[in-house]
C-alpha cells in the first residue's frame, strides 16, 4: 500500500535527515510511501539539490510558500482532489 507523507520545512534539512527520514526508514515507512517535502522559495534550491543528489524516486521538493500558515494552505490546495 502506497501512500502520502507531507511535511512542512524551513532552515532543517538536517534534522529532517537525521530524525525524520530516519525513522520512516527505520519503522518501513519510507518505502511504502510517497514523501512530499514543502519549502518556501528560499529554501527550494538547497533542498531539490540535497534530495536530487540522494537519487530517491519517492521523495518530492514542492515549492510552497513563508510562513507555516500559508503552507499549509498551499500543501491543501496541492493535493485537492
């Protein structure tokens, strides 16, 4: 079963490597999933480059918005179906 994981992310790539990733992998998420990573246009290009080098076809870099409230508003209208 395949399905959707989304998180929100500014300035941690880091810890989302070290914590986040790392126990989807750990508790067989991450390979049962789709992982969309939502980043302000600030932090785009750090982190499509980071995730394009890790060559993982499941993880997604989507060019949201600032500020935790407006992207969650853009993570709904992303996946409004």
């Amino acid at each position: 079963m395949t399905f959707k994981i989304v998180i929100p992310s500014k300035d941690r790539i880091n810890i989302l490597c070290n914590k986040t990733l790392d126990f989807l992998i750990k508790t067989n998420l991450f390979y049962n999933a789709d992982i969309y990573i939502f980043v302000d246009a600030d932090n785009f290009k750090q982190y499509n480059l980071f995730f394009n080098k890790m060559l993982f076809e499941n993880i997604y870099v989507i060019l949201g918005d600032y500020g935790l409230n407006a992207q969650r508003n853009c993570i709904r209208s992303y996946f409004m179906e």
